[in-house]
C-alpha cells in the first residue's frame, strides 16, 4: 500500500509529465509483454530430473501418493527453487537409481553417500550432512556391539548401498547378503534369518518405527571408520548441473532453509526416549562452563542450558571435561549435544549448529613488559604459541599451516599458567577467559 499510495501521489500534481513520458510507457510495456511471449526471455528452462529411492526414510521415499519425499527430496527441490529451476522425480529402489544416473537417465541424485568406488561414475557437491554407521541387532543379542564382532556372522547391507561397499572393503570375515531394501533387510533380521544388519543409525531407528520391528535394537557404539558424508550427485563430468547444485545449496544453507528443513526431520528423532540426554561442555572454560568448588558444572552454559531444559521438558545430564575429548565424544556420538561452541565454517561440515547466543572475541596475550600482543596474522608467523587443543584458535592455527609453531594445552588457564612462567611468545585465547584468570 505504501507504493501504491506513493506513486498516486505522485501522478496527480505531474500529469503534464506523464503525458510527456507516454512514450517511454508504452515501451516499457511492450517490454514487459515480451518477456512473457518470448521464450528466450522468459523462465522456460526444462525441470531437472532427479532419481530418488523408494525406502531410505527419512531422507529419500515415497509418501501415500507415490510421490518422491524426505529431507534430501526436499532440500534438492528448494535448492533449485533458489536458481530458479525446477525438480520433476524418477523413483526406484537404490541400486536401480544408482543405474539411471550412471547411465545419464536422470540429472542428479539427492543422497549420495561419496565414497572412493562412487568418484569414477560421479561427481559430487559438498557435503550436507554426514551420518555415522551402525549394527542393528535382535534384542537380547548381547556378543554384538563392534564390527569385529560380525566376523563369521550372516550380516545383512542393501545392494550397492554404502554399507555394502564399506563391508566388503573392511573384509572383516562376515558372510555378506544384500537386500533390495533395508526395510526387507531389517524384516529378514526380525525373523532371525540374519544375525545383523549394518545400516545408517537415523535410517535404522525411522524403519523400526515405521515398521514395528520392536525385537530390534541399535547397538548404541557407532562403527569405527564409518562415517558417511552425503551429497547431491550428478553423473561424471556433468559440470554445469554439478554448479547450479552446489551454488543452490550454499544459498539454502546462508538463508535458513536448510536450518528449517533438518529440525522437520530430524529433531524428534535425535532425541532418545530410553535415557537422559548428555550435554557436554568444557570443565574450565570460565565464565562459560567450568567445575566449581562443589565438584558441579558451573557457569552461564550451564545456566542456559538447565533454562531451557526446563522450558522444553527435557531429561538431561551435563557432562563437562577436557574440550578435546569432549569435541571428539561429539563427532563420535558418545553425547548428545555440546552447549558451547563457537561456529566456523568448517566445524559447519561436521556438526549442525543452532542460531548463535553469544559472541566472544579471541586474543593474543602475551607477558607484560614484553612488547605489544600480536594483532595480526603475519605477526604470528614468527612467534612460539601456546594454544589450547581442539579450540578455534587451534582450528584456526591449523587452517593457516601453523600447527607446528604451536604447544597444544588441555584449557585455557593452561596456555596463561604456561606463558606466565616465561615459556613460549604468546596465547591465543577467549578475551574473557583471559581477563577472568589474569
């Protein structure tokens, strides 16, 4: 209404000017008629066609209508959505899929896990999400809880899945059957006609769900060396869709979408039902989170944290240590959560994030007496730093190829107690971490 209003305005005490301008008008509709009639102007590229599976909930299925869906479905077609280009599907079961794209069938594929026997028939995006394997056993199968355990065992996989290549790459010894689907696979479990299945953990908690395989269990221990990462796929050489895609998703990723879609799919199932949700932060990390005292966690995370477990009615149970570990217990699923980590974007392809509550600055500290702090990357060159492991100034340091240069601590108190007794040039770390134990 305020353009509306604006312009009418406008026209009233400039009727003389307008009628002087009808020609440019007229010209400017003529225009705007031809970019509907002629089609080099208008939108009329052809939709990309995509192959998708029929039963790898919740990423890629078919709902009641026989139509494609799933969190891949739906972020390949808001991906496109963002270049102005449209999605039409082919559905099938995997290894058909697998085929069209390979045969050049279809364009593209919107869940591919990259793998080294896949880099010869595709090309891949970035990385979306990155999942980790697991073995699904019959409840009360308890000799079955690491991969070396599956030696000599009928362990199930889907036909040309990830899971079958990683099994027959790993050739720990087990005898190996493939499935069309791993709902077929999980079924056949059920009935203990396989001692196993190895499987995505998120793919094999949705399908005993849906499926009501309740003599099923996950092995809560995740398969060392299985870690998947998940891409948009196009075939060999297709360079131009390989880009459309790649440039879509950084869009979707930069304005919500992708925040959007993942929390659709997958909150509810992230949170476990069968015990308390862990919560790690770092045990010495002031103001933040660290051990007081009393021997309890502490601090503004901590405080945070409990707010909002209590808000959303969550179990939980806060578990702060060394940061390092604590970082590794997260990328292996060994906790739930950590509630605080700064944001980078390569810390980005690992973990998902929710929006930022707080903004902290990083420093150099350096003993007094001694000069000025560095202030700069090229002032760091020279310098001998103490840093603590697994920080983003230990990312940081990493990322400009000057680990070496570096003496890496368990906390930040550690990297000041360290430069305080007169060894190394400077830390880098938390401003108010700094100012807290100085």
């Amino acid at each position: 209404m305020e353009k509306i209003s604006f312009l009418t305005d406008y026209l009233k005490p400039n009727i003389n000017k307008y009628h002087q301008h009808k020609k440019i008008i007229f010209l400017m509709f003529i225009l705007v008629l031809s970019v509907f009639l002629c089609p080099d102007l208008a939108n009329t590229q052809e939709p990309i066609l995509i192959g998708s599976e029929i039963n790898y909930p919740p990423f890629c299925f078919v709902d009641f209508d026989s139509q494609a869906n799933g969190f891949s479905v739906e972020l390949i077609r808001a991906v496109l959505a963002a270049m102005g280009r449209k999605a039409t599907f082919r559905v099938g079961p995997w290894a058909e899929v697998k085929g069209w794209l390979e045969k050049g069938e279809v364009q593209a594929l919107p869940l591919v896990g990259r793998t080294p026997e896949r880099e010869s028939s595709f090309d891949f995006t970035f990385p979306y999400i990155s999942l980790h394997g697991a073995i699904v056993v019959r409840i009360g199968t308890s000799d079955i809880q690491k991969l070396d355990d599956l030696k000599g065992r009928k362990v199930a996989v889907m036909k040309g899945e990830n899971a079958e290549e990683f099994m027959r790459r790993e050739n720990i010894g087990a005898e190996i059957y493939t499935t069309i689907t791993f709902e077929e696979a999980l079924r056949e479990l059920s009935q203990g006609i396989y001692d196993a299945v190895v499987m995505q953990r998120l793919v094999a908690l949705r399908l005993i769900q849906e499926t009501g395989f309740y003599n099923l269990q996950v092995v809560n221990q995740s398969i060392d060396g299985f870690r998947q990462d998940f891409c948009f796929a196009v075939q060999e050489g297709d360079r131009d869709t390989l880009a459309l895609l790649n440039e879509g998703l950084a869009l979707v990723i930069a304005d919500g979408t992708y925040q959007h879609l993942h929390s659709k799919w997958f909150a509810a199932m992230e949170l476990p039902t069968n015990r308390r949700i862990i919560i790690g932060g770092d045990f010495d990390f002031p103001p933040f989170e660290f051990i007081n005292e009393n021997g309890q966690p502490d601090g503004f995370n901590v405080d945070l944290t409990k707010a909002i477990a209590k808000e959303m009615d969550l179990d939980i149970e806060i578990h702060l240590g060394p940061w390092a570990k604590i970082r590794e217990d997260l990328f292996n699923g060994k906790i739930d959560a950590i509630q605080g980590m700064l944001y980078s974007s390569e810390r980005d392809l690992l973990f998902d994030f929710t929006p930022p509550h707080t903004n902290i600055s990083y420093v150099s500290v350096v003993r007094t007496g001694e000069g000025n702090p560095s202030s700069s990357l090229d002032d760091l060159r020279d310098k001998q730093i103490v840093v603590q492991q697994g920080d983003i100034m230990h990312d940081f340091l990493q990322k400009n190829g000057m680990e070496k240069q570096a003496l890496l601590v368990e906390s930040q108190k550690d990297a000041l107690q360290i430069l305080a007794e007169g060894k190394y040039d400077c830390a880098l770390v938390s401003l108010r971490t700094a100012y807290y134990w100085i």
